[in-house]
C-alpha cells in the first residue's frame, strides 16, 4: 500500500513538472515568435493609429500610445470630440465628452483594469512569474474551426486571461478576458490577426471583439498605422493640473516659476 502511494505522488510530480514545462515552452515560443524578448525589450515607446467600425456605419478613429514601464493613453475620435483614458504609471484618468462631461476625472479601480492591461507593453505572458501571474497550460482547442493551443493566465489581482496560440506560427489568434468586478463576472473575446513586423516585433494590425456572451455587439479595430520608439513625453500621460490636490498645484506653480 505505502508503495502504491508512492508511485501516486510521483506520478502526480510528474505531471505536474510536464505542465509546468509545457507552458513555459509555449510563453517562450509565443516570445520568440513575436521577435525575442531583446528586439520587446528594445522598443521604448509604441503609437497605433486605426479605424474602429462598430457596425451600423459607425466608425471612429481609434489611437493608442504606450511608454516603458507602464504609460498608456488610450483615444476614440467621433464627431470631432475626443474621448481619453491614460494612466501614468500610477494613476488613470479620463475625458469622456460624449456624455456632456468634457472635464478629466479620476478612474475608479474597477474601470481600470483593461487600461492596466493594455499599459504592459509586452503583455502580460513576458516576465509573468516577476510580475505575479500564473501561467498553465490547459491543452488543444479550437478556434473556428481550427486548432489552437490554449493558455490559461491567472493574473495578480485574480482576473484570468485565457490565450488560444496557432500552433504552426505561436502567435496569439484569440483572447479571452475573465474579470471579477464587483460580485460579477465580465467576459470578453478578442480575435487577432494580420500580424507584420515593427522594429523587428509582430504585432496584430486587425483586432476584433467584444462581449463573450453578444456577439452582435462585437467591434473591429483595424490599425493602419503603428510606430515604434517615437519620442514621446511624460506629459502625453499626466494627470491634469485640475485633478491634482491643492498643494501639488502649488508645488508645480513654484518649481515652474524658478
């Protein structure tokens, strides 16, 4: 008995041992598939520039600016107003005019959690165990009609991230977001494609998605323009003077003045 018990718990490590092997060899052909982690490492500053077309004839044009270690702002152009989500590495922020509100506002914690996300420049498999997350792989797929490999990514605040890989090419094809906001559980999908090189690195020039459990609601985003290592300023992501307490508009007033 106590040998039979044995063999179980070995073949338990076992198992294990593969899995965890099998998904950090999947991570590390995502990233060699991608460009290496030295050509991720050497890009700085990323900017994207599409067009949104949410059905129905309706477009907007989309942009996003990335800057190491974890800048974002995030734009939508419609009918000559601009909406705006940013984070400057420690605080998100927004505009959202559409609704007669032009004024900037802080971000609550639940509404951020996309613009975090997207505010990891190399995604959240580079460097996953650094960064907190947890990466398992949960064997094939399909994804319509095709086959895939399939991630599972448990991030540090809980939230899952599920990747579909091509398993000739490694590349993501689709992702899906899992959030616990709340109470509730908020599912989203996105399909990737029409990847091309930037600065030696692939990236998706065609995203499309939205609600899991709708897909009628579903937009595409197709990026006509994306640029690496421009010169981008800290101030493209700051917080607004009129969002800062008191006292640090008076600090910046004075510094200014000197």
């Amino acid at each position: 008995m106590r040998n039979y018990t044995i063999v179980l718990i070995a073949a338990f490590t076992l198992s294990v041992t593969v899995s965890a092997q099998t998904a950090d060899e999947l991570v590390q052909k995502n990233i060699e598939a991608k460009g290496g982690i030295e050509k991720l490492k050497a890009i700085k500053t990323v900017r994207l520039t599409g067009k949104l077309d949410g059905g129905g004839g309706f477009t907007a044009v989309v942009g996003q600016e990335n800057k190491r270690p974890n800048q974002v702002r995030e734009t939508l152009i419609l009918q000559g107003m601009t909406q705006v989500q940013a984070f400057d590495g420690s605080t998100a922020w927004e505009i959202r005019p559409f609704g007669g509100r032009k004024d900037p506002q802080l971000m609550g914690d639940d509404d951020v959690r996309d613009l975090l996300i997207d505010s990891d420049l190399d995604g959240p498999l580079v460097d996953y165990k650094a960064k907190g997350h947890q990466v398992e792989y949960l064997g094939h797929d399909v994804v319509d009609g095709d086959d895939a490999l399939r991630l599972k990514v448990t991030l540090k605040n809980g939230d899952i991230i599920y990747y579909y890989l091509d398993p000739d090419t490694f590349l993501e094809i689709r992702t899906e977001r899992r959030e616990f906001v709340r109470g509730a559980v908020h599912d989203s999908v996105a399909d990737l494609g029409s990847y091309k090189p930037v600065a030696g690195v692939m990236f998706p020039f065609s995203v499309n998605g939205g609600p899991k459990d709708d897909p009628t609601q579903w937009q595409s985003v197709t990026y006509e323009k994306i640029e690496a290592n421009l010169p981008l300023q800290d101030s493209d992501f700051a917080v607004p003077v009129s969002l800062k307490p008191a006292s640090l508009k008076e600090t910046n007033k004075d510094a200014a003045s000197k």
